[in-house]
C-alpha cells in the first residue's frame, strides 16, 4: 500500500482510539505501524485509558497532543478531522456504551459522530473470556459490525484470556490486525503530484 491518502492529495489522518486496559501503555506501537503505512496519527483516550498511556511520548511520536477530554465551548479544534479511527485496545466498556450510542466521552462522542459521518472504522476488543462470554458484550460486538464497524475479535485474531491473566498476553497482541481491517474499509487515493 503506498499510503492512505485523501482525494486532495493529502495524507489520511487515523484517530488510534485507546481505552483503559493495560494494552494501552504499548499503543505507540501501533502508532509506529500506521505511521509506517503513511497515516498521519491521532491519539485519542478515554479516561481509563488515559491512565495507561505516556501522553508527552505519544505527543512527541504522533506530532500532535494527545486528547482525552471534550474541548471548551469556544476553544479550537487541535486535531484535523479523522478520514479513520481505529479504537484499539476497545474495551468491554467502551464497546457496550457505543453500540447504545452513549456519549459521555471524547472518545464516545467522536465515535458516535464519526459512524453518522461515514467516516470508516474498526475495533479490535482486548478483554478475558469472561467478560467477552456476557451477552450484552456479544450483542453489542454483532451490532457495531452489523453497522459497518470493522470488529476484529475472536480466537483466530485476538485470543480471550481467563481472568486476572491479561498481563500475560500484552507482548502476544496483534498490534497490526486493526489496521489490516482498515486497509479492507480504505482504499487507498494516489497522491497528487
């Protein structure tokens, strides 16, 4: 792929979205891999997930602030607006609260928002195969994808680990799959020359 790129020629800005879960402290790796597909990335945390990650690292790797909270009334946007997001890790919590269209954070928010804008996006759930085995969680997983949400989830992909091991499985985690779901929902545009 030579790079996502936009109509005008411009390269294509991925919003990585990270929830709260251990996997978050490693998100610049992922920030790496779309970079070195030619995305130009945005750092966006929900609060829990703002608890793992080094902001001022993740700043300095992305170029831009990393953003966690709704902005104030008047302030300006500091982000360019997302031609994708990628919410990785996605949490239980996350994943519930948007397939019921809540939004009650930045990451939220801008999920919801970006569905009603057509704007692609994929999701690769990180959790223990208890809290994955509850049935609002698998409903919610059915709905997202059933509205167009790339789900990358399940044994094949992201193997489920019992309780209290996650620990365990951080440095097994595909990094790389979330965005091989997006390269299937963006084609790439031929830079302009």
């Amino acid at each position: 792929m030579s790079g996502p790129y936009t109509s005008n020629g411009h390269r294509g800005v991925l919003y990585v979205i990270a929830c709260g879960s251990p996997l978050a402290r490693h998100v610049g790796r992922l920030v790496d891999l779309a970079q070195s597909d030619g995305w130009m990335v945005c750092v966006v945390t929900t609060p829990d997930g703002a608890k793992f990650v080094d902001r001022t690292a993740l700043a300095r790797q992305t170029g831009n602030p990393v953003r966690t909270h709704y902005k104030n009334p008047g302030d300006l946007d500091v982000l360019p607006p997302a031609d994708a997001m990628l919410v990785c890790p996605a949490t239980v919590n996350t994943v519930n609260k948007w397939a019921a269209g809540i939004t009650d954070t930045l990451a939220l928010g801008l999920l919801v928002e970006a569905q009603g804008l057509g704007v692609p996006i994929a999701a690769v759930p990180f959790t223990n195969s208890a809290m994955a085995a509850h049935p609002a969680f698998r409903a919610s997983l059915a709905r997202l994808a059933e509205w167009g949400v790339r789900m990358v989830f399940g044994d094949d992909v992201v193997r489920l680990h019992p309780p209290g091991t996650g620990e365990r499985h951080l440095d097994a985690f595909p990094w790389a799959a979330g965005l091989d779901a997006l390269r299937e929902a963006v084609a790439p545009v031929a830079p302009v020359a």
